[in-house]
C-alpha cells in the first residue's frame, strides 16, 4: 500500500494551493482529482471565472512559492466602490468608496483569471518532488482509524495517509464518506460570469453595483488587446439569467450597458458567458477522524465581498500552521482546526447571506432602506474601518 503523509482529495484552486503549500513545508502530498484541469483560457471547459485574492491569502502564496508566479498577471484592487442604483431609474444614486489606503499600504487584494490560477499551480506542483499530483483520478472510498486515513482511487490503487485533506467541493465525497451533514440555502439565483473591455480605466477599482436580483460586480483585469478590461459577475434570478444568457450579442451587449449604469463606458463583451447556480452551504463539522473538510467541501458562499476562496485559503493557512505545532491528523491537531475556524466560517456565511438577500430586494421602500444603511455605516470612520478590515479577514482566531 503506498503511503503519504497528506491525501487531497480536489484539484480545484484550493486543493492545488493546499499541495503546493505543504509540499513547500517538506510533507509528502498526494492530490487527486476526477477531471483533469484546464489550462488555457480557449480551451473547452475553460473556467472564465476570476478570484480576487486578498491580503492574507497572498501571505499563504508566497509560503507556497505560488505568488512570485502570478503576481505578474495580478490586477490590484485598491477599492471596493459600492453603488446603490435602486431608485427608479438604473442610474447611480450613492457612491461610497472603500480605499485600501484607509488601513494598509498594500492593496485589499489581486484578480487573476480561475484558469491561469490552475495553469501555474500546476506548474509549481512539478517543481516539488514530494508532491504527486494525479489528474483524472477519483478518491472513492474511505476507511479511518485512529494512526491513518486509507482511500481507495478510482483506479483501485489504495493510500494511507497520516491526514485527508477534503477539498472536493459542495458535493464531497469525503464529507459524504464521514457522515457529516451540510445546511443548504438555495435563492432561486444564478451568476452570469464573463470578461468585458471598456474604453473608460477602471483604475484598480472593483465596483459591485445594486438594484435588484443580486450585484452586478466588475472587478479589475490586465489589460486585453491594448484596451481596459474587466470580470463581470452579474447575480440575478434564475429565469432572469437563462434569458439574458440567450440574447444575441448586440442585445446582452445593451443589457450589460444599462445594468452597470454606464460607470465604465460602453461595454464589449470579450468572452464566452458562463452561468453558475447560487447557494450558500455549510457542514456541520469540518473534521473527522484524520480528515479536515476545506474550501467548498466545508462552506459555499454567493461570490460577494471576495470571500469564496479566500475563506478557503484561510482554512489552509489554519491547517498548515497547526501542522507545525501538532502530530498531523491526529484528533488534537484537527480539534484545534475545528476551534480555530468553525465560528469564523459560520459567521461569513451568514453575514454573505444577509448581505446578498439585501442586495435581491425588490421593492423601493427596501432598496431605499438599504441605501439609508451603507450612507449610516459609511459616514462612521471607526465601523468603515472596522468592516474594511475584516472583510480581509486578517483577524485569526487561536486554538
């Protein structure tokens, strides 16, 4: 039977990171996915989607030797401008800007590209030696005890590992194998994902733009082809999205003008347009004997606020500074990891979920309700501060 030190079962993003993080550290990785990942932005299967990394989680690449990588394809965020256009025209009738200034020298964060992200993780995992990454592979069964973890691969080959890394996503199959049980809130929403040029700079701003059904979020890119580009998450109803998805070029072209209220100049679709089902989801644990639940397999949120994968990263960077003061895997090691990130996961999800039913309301009297209350927590510096800091997320809990 071959044996590891740490099983990843999830070549997404996170799983990636998690290799090359503790292959970097001198642990033995072996990480595993179903589907192999797609590398290249034309190819079939291409994730269009971008991640804004955050401050911490740039402490987590430099740890794995990721962000020398992708730092040169990074577009800085240095702020986050809410609009509220929920008046009865879609025009803009509140502005607040979130400045990175206000409490760092550094910026809130970086956007890159989801496939470009896989492109140089995948490269950094060849550079390690102890890092076995096996694309096209399945982890399908689970045994635990007390001293190691077994999982049985799609090929019939069997792994003992000191601790299984569950980083499969919404649907795990390790979290399935455990027994542990997840809370599901459905909205009745979908994203429209896809890249736009535009001829006004978006200056290293981030704007998320709010009406109804969701926020219509662009988000900095790298230039494309000479012109300023940026990611466009648009949230709104399901049916809403399968129609606007369907819409010759020319007529989504004048939705997408109008919904983002014309704040970057006309918009030029630069891509395909991607559709992606919205939950929120939490498990009811985040470990099991030998096993510790990360990334989607552990808490799913609406793409608001940046906080998807850098709740994520933060569950790796929990992991990996526990592995350094604990046996790995063993039940004090993975209760510490419990202690330290449960609460904190938890409270996103709800605060994300609070945050994206207020962004769906319909009726004027509620939209203008939450107009009245981003002009009251803006006008406080100490509270702007405050929810600035952590929306980073900066802040970790102790074990």
């Amino acid at each position: 039977m071959e044996q590891t030190d740490i099983l990843i079962s999830g070549g997404g993003v996170a799983g990636l990171t998690a290799a090359a993080a503790f292959g970097a550290a001198g642990f033995s990785v072996v990480c595993v996915d179903p589907t192999p990942p797609v590398t290249a932005e034309t190819d079939e299967g291409a994730d269009l989607r971008t991640t804004a990394l955050l401050q911490p989680a740039r402490q987590v690449l430099q740890m794995a030797g990721l962000w020398t990588r992708l730092e040169p394809y990074a577009a800085p965020l240095q702020i986050m401008r809410i609009i509220d256009a929920g008046g009865a025209e879609p025009t803009p009738r509140l502005v607040k800007d979130f400045n990175a200034a206000e409490i760092s020298d550094l910026p809130f964060g970086w956007n890159l590209p989801n496939w470009l992200l896989r492109r140089e993780m995948v490269a950094r995992l060849a550079e390690l030696p102890s890092v076995s990454f096996r694309p096209g592979m399945a982890t399908t069964g689970l045994l635990t005890r007390s001293s190691q973890a077994v999982v049985t691969l799609s090929d019939g080959t069997r792994i003992a590992a000191r601790m299984v890394i569950a980083a499969d996503g919404r649907g795990s199959t390790m979290r399935e194998a455990l027994g542990i049980g997840v809370r599901t809130i459905r909205y009745g929403q979908k994203a429209l994902t896809f890249a736009v040029t535009h001829p006004v700079p978006h200056q290293n701003v981030s704007t998320e733009i709010h009406r109804s059904g969701g926020p219509f979020t662009l988000v900095p890119l790298p230039d494309r082809d000479g012109l300023p580009c940026s990611a466009v998450v648009w949230m709104e109803t399901g049916p809403e999205v399968t129609r606007l998805h369907t819409l010759p070029q020319a007529e989504f072209q004048a939705a997408i003008d109008a919904r983002s209220c014309g704040v970057l100049g006309p918009l030029t679709l630069a891509t395909k347009r991607l559709v992606w089902p919205m939950i929120a989801q939490l498990a009811e644990g985040m470990v099991g004997e030998r096993v510790a639940l990360m990334a989607e397999a552990a808490h799913v949120v609406p793409p608001i606020g940046a906080q998807g994968l850098n709740m994520s990263l933060a569950d790796l960077a929990a992991l990996l500074d526990l592995a350094q003061s604990h046996d790995l895997g063993t039940e004090a090691m993975l209760a510490a990891y419990q202690r330290r990130r449960y609460l904190d996961v938890q409270t996103r999800v709800m605060g994300i979920d609070a945050l994206n039913r207020a962004s769906m309301v319909e009726m004027p009297m509620l939209r203008d309700m939450r107009a009245a209350a981003l002009r009251g927590l803006y006008a406080m510096t100490p509270v702007r501060k405050t929810l600035m800091k952590a929306g980073l997320g900066a802040k970790a809990g102790a074990a």
